[in-house]
C-alpha cells in the first residue's frame, strides 16, 4: 500500500517528457516489487491527479502508470478505486478559484494492481453500514420489495433481502483528510517538527489491508512519509515495513506508536526529543525498541 510522491513532480513541468520520466522512475519500484509479492498479493498505489504546467487540461500521469505497470510489468488491474476527499481546498487557484473554468479536483486514483488474476481478498471484511433504506426493507422485506426483474434487466432474486451483516462497499471511497488531533500531530507540535505534508486519512490503508490481508501478513509501504500505512496494519494485526528516503520524516513517524501519556508528560516530551534525533539520525527506526526504551525512562 503505497502513495508515491507525485508532489515532485511539480517542482518540474508536467510536460510529456517529465511525465515519462515519472513513469519510468515509479516503475523502476513497479519491477522491484513485483517478485517480492506473494502469488496472492497486491500492490495499491494512490495517484492524485494533476494539471499539465500553464494550462487548463489534465496530465494523464496516473493512467500512464496504470498503463506501464499493466503492459510492461505484468500486473494486473485487479480494480480501480477513486478516493474522495471532501475536504480538498480549490485548486490550482488560476482556474479554479481565479477564472472559475474548472471545479474543485477532489478524487484520487488508487490503482489496485496485483500479481496473479485472483489476489487475496475478502468483501466480507470490509462491509459498510446498509442504507437507512435497506435497513428498512431487511426488517420487513415483503412490505417494500418485491424479485422481480429490473427495468435494468438484472433478475435480482429474494436472497437480495437477506441480512449479510452490512454492504457491499462501492469503488469510490469517501473519506475526509482532515486530520488535527492524532497523537502523531500532538507529538510533532510538541517537540517542534514539522508535520509530513502529504499524510494520507488512515481510512484509506484501513480498508485495503482489511479487504486484501489477513494478520500476521505483511504490509509494504515502500514510500511510507508519515507511516500511517504501518500504524494502521500494526493496530490491524499485521506485520509492517515502511521505506522512507527523508530521515526527517521517518524519525518523526515513531511518534505514532507511542502512548498518549507519554505526550503529556514533560520528561517524556525531552525523551521524544532525544529518541526522534536518534531515529532521524540513524537510518531507521526500531518502534519496538524506542517504546522498551522510553517505558523504562519512565520508571523512578
Ligand atoms: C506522498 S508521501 C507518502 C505519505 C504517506 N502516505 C503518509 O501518510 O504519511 C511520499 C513519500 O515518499 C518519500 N520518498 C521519495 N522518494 C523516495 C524513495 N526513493 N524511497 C523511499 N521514499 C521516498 C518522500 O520523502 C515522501 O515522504
């Protein structure tokens, strides 16, 4: 499960020739993974869209990849998913905001690739809330449906009105990102580090890896920033490995595996300070022994 930086390339033209080196740069992490997976296994890369430079049309990017890791790496398209967030800001400003000739951009691509034809995966984990609507229609079925066949033609038989313990979940997932109070954005706040700039909602991991993953199964997150990916398996019961280039960003991530009274306490708060230059120092954070060592601190 991953969200790669396609903030980068902003820096840069979205021109042609920078967009076929975007693809060409991911796809070198397309090969690596790929016999890495499982038989069973999945890759779920997040793609937000993009604007070509100057101008008011689309950078096809995101299906560039979906394209080049389908044909020339051998996935497969498993199912594309759309991530909306509602509380995305207006943007770019010129067209949006400025000449009012675009709407708000509020969808990400989220490629659901795999290796084989048929990865894991279970609908059942990961079922929603039945509308109020079918709420009503499990209670008394007879009163508000009858099988018969649609004007859509879909022949859909009594079992519809069977209780299966909540829906089936649509491929648009809505989910804000508006995260302010986790113990992640108090910990920065606290020991004054900036906060990763690109976090996606733990909603979204959540779902894949309780769709695709079973626990104890492994959860890759090979551009991880913040490790919302590992914190959201590790509470799910999964094994987890996050890769980070930004050392910043990776010793600033432990803070989310630490417990909440550890943030309220001002000897902790130097402890934090102390482990996070440890772990942004060194090239890797071990979350296991960060936390044995802060408990011990802790004792008089
Ligand atoms: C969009 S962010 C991921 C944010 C993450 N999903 C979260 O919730 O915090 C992409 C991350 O990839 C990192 N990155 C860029 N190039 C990398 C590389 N070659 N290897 C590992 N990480 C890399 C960036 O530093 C950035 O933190």
């Amino acid at each position: 499960m991953t969200s790669p930086p396609f903030a980068l390339l902003r820096k840069k033209a979205y021109g042609n020739e920078d967009q076929h080196e975007y693809v060409a740069w991911l796809a070198e992490f397309g090969k690596l993974a790929l016999p890495a997976l499982k038989d069973t296994g999945s890759l779920v890369i997040d793609l937000g869209g993009a604007y070509q430079r100057g101008v008011p049309t689309r950078s096809l990017y995101n299906y560039r990849v979906l394209i080049e890791f389908v044909d020339k790496l051998g996935y497969r398209l498993a199912q594309e998913f759309f991530w909306h967030n509602p509380s995305k800001l207006p943007s770019p400003i010129e067209w949006v905001n400025k000449r009012k000739i675009r709407v708000t951009d509020s969808v990400n691509t989220v490629w659901w690739l795999s290796k084989t034809d048929h990865p894991k995966a279970d609908v059942r984990k990961v079922l929603v809330e039945y509308s109020d609507k079918m709420k009503q229609l499990l209670k008394d079925p007879a009163k508000y449906y009858d099988p018969t066949e649609r004007p859509s033609q879909h022949a859909i038989s009594a079992g519809f009105a069977r209780d299966n313990g909540g829906a089936i979940p649509k491929n648009l997932i809505t989910l804000p990102n508006s995260e302010s109070n986790s113990r992640y954005m108090r910990a920065c706040k606290a020991i004054g580090l900036t906060r990763h700039p690109a976090r996606f909602p733990e909603g979204l991991p959540k779902f894949f890896i309780e769709f695709l993953t079973d626990q104890n199964d492994l959860v890759v997150d090979i551009f991880s920033g913040s490790n919302t990916t590992g914190r959201v398996a590790e509470s799910l019961g999964r094994r987890w490995l996050g890769c980070e280039s930004n050392a910043d960003y990776a010793g600033a991530s432990l803070m989310r595996f630490l417990e909440s009274h550890q943030l309220d306490n001002a000897s902790d708060i130097a402890d934090l300070t102390r482990l996070y230059g440890c772990a942004s120092t060194k090239g890797g954070v071990d979350v296991t022994k960060a936390k044995s060592t802060l408990a011990k601190r802790r004792k008089p």
